[in-house]
C-alpha cells in the first residue's frame, strides 16, 4: 500500500484543523504548533504532487524530510536550528511512522511499548519495565495511531468493537483496547519483532537452556516428535517455538497457524496462515478452528500452530494422532501437568460432549513431549522443565521429567541463580529417534549431571 493511500485512509487530507492540531501537538506549551500545523498540511500537498514511486521504501522518510526543511527555510527562518531538527523529526513520524512511539518501535532496546492512555508510555527493555517521558496530546492522538496500524490490515476498531489484535510491517504484534473497555483511554500494547530472529544458539548464550538440552531437542524435532512449548505471559514461547522450528528439514513443507504472524521460518517451503476477524456486518471471520482443519488438506508434512488457545486445540489434537507427527504449538500454562489441564479445557471449548477419559486419551497418545518456560523476576527466561507425556496411568497422565532447571534464589545484584540438570531418566521415545537414524549420546541424560549456572 502506498504512503498516499495510507493518508487517505487516515482521512489526513480531509481532516480539520482541530484534527490536525491534536493529531501534532506535544503534551505542554509548544510556541511551534500552529507553525507545525501549518507544514504538515503543506507537506501532505506537496506529497500528493509527487510520483507515487518516489515514496516508496526508504525513499519517502528523505522525501518528508526534504520538503519539510525547504518549507521550514521559508516559514521558520527564525527558528534555531536543533528546533528545526525536532520540527523535522516529529513531522516524518507523524507521516510515515507512528507519531511519538515511533523511536521506540526503532529503538532496537525496547522489547515491547505499552501505552496505557495518553499520558502514560511504558517500555520493557531487558526484561524490566520502565516508564518512559513521551506522551500523546490526548485519546483522540492515540486513537490516530492505533487506525493508522489497524487500518491497512482491514481491521477496524470502534465502539462495537473495541479490542484488536494486528501487526505493524514489520510483523511486530499489536493489541489495542479502547473505551468503553478501557477506562484510562486508548490503550496500545506493542510486542516488538526482532528483525534478525534468535537462534537456539543465542539462547544457550542468554542461560536459557544448555547445549546438551538443544541437541536433544534437535534430535526431538527432526524425528518428528510432537512439542508443546508451555509458559505463561511473556516468558519467551513464541520464540522458543521459532528457534524450534528451524530444526525442521528444509525439504518439508511447513504451515503455520497464528493470529497474528509472527514466526520466521529460514525454510523456502513455508506457507503462512493468518486469522481474520468478521467484517462490521459481522461476517467472514475465520478463526484458528478454521485454519487448522483446511492446514490438514493442504498436504502439510508439518503444522506450527502459533498458540492454541480454544477449540482449535481438538482438531490439533486429532491431526497429531492421525499422521502429521512433528507439530510444534504452544500454550499457556505454568506447568507441564496444567499445560495438560489447560488442553483438556480447550477441548471442551470445541463443544464436543467427550467424557474426560477419552479426551485425555487423545491428549497423551498426540503430546510426546512439553517444554515449560518462564520469566523470572530479573527479567531473564529460562527453560524450567522438559518432560515427556507417557501415558495414563489409570486416569490419570503420567509425566516424566528429562531436564529441570534448579533454582537457588538470586545474588546480591538481584538475578536468578540457578543451574540446568538433567534427571538421569531416558524419554521413552528413544526408539523412535533411532528410528529416524538419530543418536544421542548417554551422556546428555547423565543421572543429575550439572549443565553450569543458568544466571
């Protein structure tokens, strides 16, 4: 899409000088706002003139700047020229980028932006959250950015519908919630979308997990077991799916599932699936459910479910069981054995009357194995527990813990101590690895053996 087009949508050129003012104006006395006013629509016409190929990419943050300066030598001569600077800076976000949060959404530091109403941003940057000094000028600001995101997507957000979720370009994940449901205004949740994806490696370097635990679950992915990466808000599942599914053979065929695209693949045989919320006449939704049942027609030789959250979860379930072995997905859940708990819940959303049993049943003969993350208070994510799903014992699952990682409190600097070991149990599904012609080494489930501090 065009930037010109963007405009239009935004209704920029047919918006009111009211509009404009509060679409510009910073919080507190600024003796340029009628001046800023004043270019921002002369650079909207001055934008019109050009050709639609000359801002295109990269070259319409130049374009911006340049007649924003040719025009600032003609009505702001007077202004100092660190002034000049700030005038320029702020006009290219509010025209290209995404007004005040625009340095944050660069800002290759900042993790993920909150904005909870005009007058309060936060940032998470190395796992902590600190409350920063940009502000809107008000709600109706705040709303401008959040159309300007939702908008080119064909999501729409207003009172009948006041929560979405989207994606910037970039893949960057976006909530945004409003009044009536949100009490302290516009409020916008920013995931960042790291732009060169984490590898396994980078998260043996961060203490995740131990080289001995990446090979393992190597040999896991690459023989097809099937993996759910369990965790709660934040702990880092997304990505730890993404490093997982760069273990799959290239030669495969992979679809992903996810409500917002974020998962990046090194693979050339990748189709990516996205759902769609319904329409303003309340038609076209297509849910995860939806996804998921056409995935199995598509001839995929592997399934990355992004999150599983609902009825969905049922048709995973029964795709795992009926020969598309090696899907990867992942839940929330603050254990492995509630991870369980959470599907059978998820099952029962799919409004199937099955007794308990019989959905546990499906539920340990489809999950081989679960990899449970968190975040701890320091900031830092680890992989607390690989455990492998046996069976039923009983009605009851019986799970088997591979790795753990042990947590010895924090230092005097306040981060985690801790170290990963290994329980000295062997996963049933050793055979199946040596099926697929894959070894591993006795000594990566060496009884207790200790992998080094995981701080």
């Amino acid at each position: 899409m065009s930037l010109l087009q963007r405009l239009e949508q935004q209704d920029v050129k047919k918006g009111t000088v009211e509009r404009k003012k509060s679409f510009l104006e910073q919080t507190g006395p600024d003796p340029y706002v009628e001046l800023k006013i004043k270019l921002h629509q002369k650079v909207i016409e001055e934008i019109e003139k050009l050709d639609p190929k000359e801002m295109e990419g990269d070259n319409a943050s130049g374009e911006v700047k340049r007649i924003t300066m040719e025009l600032l030598e003609q009505e702001g001569s007077y202004i100092p020229r660190s002034e000049k600077h700030r005038i320029v800076r702020e006009i290219i976000d509010e025209v290209i980028g995404y007004g005040p949060i625009t340095r944050l959404i660069d800002d290759p530091t900042v993790t993920e932006i909150m904005v909870n109403g005009p007058s309060q941003v936060y940032v998470e940057r190395n796992g902590r959250l600190e409350i920063t000094q940009i502000k809107f000028r008000d709600d109706e600001h705040v709303l401008q950015i959040i159309e300007k995101i939702v908008s080119p997507l064909g999501r729409r957000i207003d009172e009948s519908m006041p929560m979405v979720d989207a994606r910037l370009p970039d893949g960057s994940r976006v909530n945004a919630v409003i009044p009536p449901v949100s009490l302290n205004g516009p409020a916008l949740t920013i995931r960042k979308f790291s732009k060169d994806p984490f590898k396994i490696s980078d998260l043996i370097r961060f203490g995740t997990l131990t080289p001995e635990m990446a090979r393992f679950l190597e040999a896991c992915v690459r023989a097809k077991i099937n993996i759910v990466v369990s965790g709660g808000t934040g702990s880092g599942k997304t990505t730890f799916l993404n490093c997982l599914s760069a273990y799959i053979p290239k030669e495969e065929r992979i679809i992903t599932i996810e409500d917002a695209a974020e998962l990046q693949l090194p693979q050339p045989h990748v189709l990516t699936l996205e759902t769609r919320p319904a329409n303003i006449e309340g038609k076209g939704e297509i849910t995860m459910r939806d996804l998921v049942k056409n995935s199995l027609r598509m001839r995929p030789n592997r399934i990355v479910v992004g999150e599983v959250r609902g009825g969905e979860a049922l048709d995973m379930l029964q795709a795992m069981n009926t020969g598309h072995d090696g899907s990867l997905t992942t839940g929330h859940a603050n254990s492995p054995r509630d991870m369980l708990s959470r599907l059978e819940t998820m099952v029962l959303m799919a409004g199937m009357e099955l007794p308990i049993r019989a959905i546990r049943e499906q539920i340990v003969s489809a999950i081989d194995l679960i990899v449970q993350t968190s975040r701890f208070k320091d900031g830092t994510r680890k992989v607390t527990h690989i455990t492998e799903v046996q069976g039923l014992e009983g009605d009851t699952p019986v799970l088997q813990d591979i790795f753990l990682y042990n947590s010895e409190g924090f230092d005097n600097q306040g981060r985690v101590k801790g170290t990963h070991m290994a329980t000295g149990i062997r996963p049933k599904f050793l055979d199946k690895l040596k099926g697929s012609g894959i070894s591993l080494s006795d000594d990566i489930f060496q009884p207790f053996k200790s992998f080094g501090l995981g701080g």
